[in-house]
C-alpha cells in the first residue's frame, strides 16, 4: 500500500507490506458494502472458524483505519 493524500503527508514514501489474508481483503473490498459481507467473502476463500475469519477481518480493517490507509 502506498499511501496518499493526508496520509501520503504523515506518513512520507512509506509502504506496508499486507499478509495474503490481507491482500484477499484488499482485493474484496470494493465489492461489498459492510464489514459483515467482507467477512463472508473472506471466510469462502479460507477453511476457518466463521467467528475466527470476522474478528481478523475487523482487526485488519481498523488497523487501515488507524493508520488513516483507509477511511471509514
């Protein structure tokens, strides 16, 4: 991810590196309109608790949220 705008300023040319968990959730996200669908989406590409799978997907989303990558 290379971040832009506002948070292009605070953060410079920094880059973030995302598992591939993360780059599922990346790839899915304009697709779906809530966290819940996302988590849905996710849990068909991977063989996992379906709470498991939610609880990863809110933890990556607020931490793009915190870091201003992505915002709500």
């Amino acid at each position: 991810l290379i971040p832009n705008g506002d948070a292009a300023l605070k953060y410079g040319t920094a880059m973030m590196s995302v598992n591939e968990m993360g780059k599922v959730i990346l790839d899915l996200l304009p697709e779906v309109d809530t966290e819940e669908e996302l988590a849905a989406k996710v849990a068909q590409e991977y063989e996992a608790e379906e709470q498991v799978i939610r609880d990863d997907v809110h933890e990556f989303l607020c931490a793009l949220r915190e870091k201003e990558v992505l915002i709500p």
